[in-house]
C-alpha cells in the first residue's frame, strides 16, 4: 500500500473510532510503529488536530469537535432535516427510525456553540381531505405498507370496490401516493394479474404476509387521464375561490356574472360526484354526455325523501 493510501485510511479510521492504538495501525498496515508515528505527524501538519494517548490504552484520536465538524452539517441544513421530519409526520405519522433521527439532529444543534432555536415551518391540522379520526386510521395503515415496502412483502387486504363489495386480494405493493387528498397505494394485485390503484381509507383489513416478492419495473403513467375530450362547466360567480382548489389559471375564464372551466379528460362519471359538491352552483355546457349524466344523478337526488 502506497503511503497516501495508508494516510487516507488512517484518517478514516480516526473518524470513525474514539481511539485507534498504535499497535492496531501498525499491525493492519504490516508496517512498524515508528511508520505510524511518522504517519501521525504527516496527517498533523496536513491540519488534522491529533491527540496522543498514552498508556496501556492509549493511541491516537481527533478532537471531538473537529469530528463534529466534518460529520455534521449547517445550521440551515440540520434544520430543512428537521421540517422535512416534521413534514413526514405530519402526513404518515412517526415512524422508531424518524424519531431517532429527530433526536440526533436535535442533539447536534445542542453540541454548536451557536445553537439556533428551530422554527417550526410546517404544521398539519388536517393534511388530508378526511376527518382527524380516519387520517389517525390512515396512518397506522400507512405505517404497515410502508413496512412492507421497505422489505417487498406482499400484503393481504380485505377491500371495499366501488360497487360496495368486499373483496380479499393478494398485492406486491410498489409505491404509495397521495392524489386528489386521499391516498393510494399502487400494487401488482395476484388476483386480477394487472396493477391497480388502492384507495388506503378503503382498505378494511391489512396483514403483512410472510412472502416475499420481486420487484419489476412498472409504470404508473395510467393514472394520467388522456386528453381526449374537451368538457366546458359554468360555475356561478361565488364558487370562484373554490375553483382554484381544482383547477389552473389557464384552464379557469372569469366572466361578469360566472365563471367558466374548460379541461380535457377521458372518464366523464370520475367527475359526476364532484359536480355534485356544488349543488346548483354548476352547469354542463359540453359534452352532451355528461350533461345528461349530471341530470340523472341529479333526479336520483330527488327521489332521495320522496318516500
């Protein structure tokens, strides 16, 4: 081994051990004591800060500080650390692994001698478009797919479909999304042999099953809808504020008295039961489909108390 690679390892070995011996380095270099000691006073000069310990177990150490230095990072790093935390928890709930982490950065801005009091970036009432109680449930769902994620387990869940039916399905679980303010997990399901789409607040019961599986390359891009068909809505003037919780400035036109939408998408019936959300504050314009569509669900509305 040439010197400067035995130098280089010597440092790596300092940084990472409280106190290397000098009979230890000679012995894992095959060199002898004195290579050592010269090695000390070359990595010395070079500006590493060398303590000499002696006695039965003496060696050699780098101060503490100078290690706290080269492991740790910026103040304004440890702290986007930290928001980036807090963000995690707020949406997943905390996991063993986070809170540890939490801590270590914590102790680390205690050890500066400038310590910075963190602020608090992120807060999370409600993260999601569901009540405190079902995003508490939510997330200790969460946290046993994100368990098996970690370790390509498959999970066996027991699942309310649209139609209302329970159905029990195998699934290799492959990434896990929020879209629209719930989330989903996307996952190979055995019993249909195809990749679906798992609404989590629809996942009535969740086991981790002892099998393994092997990830395969995969796409998700299905869940993109095809710009295929243009569909106008006229909102009243009022729902504009709302309007910009679902929609673009290009894709929003703001007139005297209403307010139009013009967006292309393929499945009409997946916005039926958001047309729904604004009762008579909406209108179909295009396509005549949908229009009729809307009509429908509306008059089975008021049949709802006719009897």
């Amino acid at each position: 081994m040439k010197k400067i690679e035995r130098i280089l390892a010597i440092i790596v070995l300092l940084l990472d051990n409280e106190i290397v011996s000098t009979a230890q380095l000679a012995q894992r270099f095959d060199v002898t004591k004195r290579t050592i000691f010269r090695d000390m006073e070359t990595i010395e000069m070079a500006g590493f800060p060398i303590i000499s310990h002696s006695g039965r177990n003496g060696g050699f150490s780098l101060i503490n500080s100078f290690k706290l230095k080269t492991y740790t990072y910026s103040e304004s790093e440890k702290e986007a650390i930290l928001n980036a935390l807090n963000v995690q928890e707020g949406l997943f709930g905390i996991f063993d692994d986070q809170a540890i982490i939490k801590e270590k950065i914590t102790q680390l801005q205690k050890q500066t001698e400038h310590k910075m009091i963190p602020k608090k970036r992120f807060s999370f009432d409600s993260p999601t478009m569901h009540r405190l109680e079902i995003e508490t449930e939510t997330k200790v769902k969460i946290n046993q797919i994100n368990l098996a994620l970690k370790q390509n387990k498959k999970i066996l869940i027991d699942y309310v479909d649209n139609k209302g039916d329970h159905t029990n399905r195998l699934i290799h679980p492959y990434e896990l999304m929020l879209m629209n303010g719930s989330w989903y997990i996307y996952s190979y399901c055995e019993n249909r042999e195809a990749f679906r789409y798992f609404k989590v607040t629809r996942i009535r019961q969740l086991a981790i099953h002892s099998a393994d599986f092997d990830p395969i390359e995969y796409s998700n891009d299905q869940i993109l809808e095809k710009r295929e068909e243009k569909i106008h809505l006229r909102f009243k003037k009022e729902e504009l504020g709302k309007l910009y919780d679902y929609y673009t400035e290009d894709e929003i036109q703001v007139k005297e008295t209403y307010v139009d939408v013009i967006i292309y998408a393929k499945q009409q019936r997946m916005i039926l039961p958001f047309l729904l959300m604004f009762g008579s504050g909406v209108n179909v314009i295009e396509p005549k489909t949908l229009k009729e569509l809307h009509k429908q669900e509306i008059i089975k509305l008021t049949q709802t108390y006719k009897n």
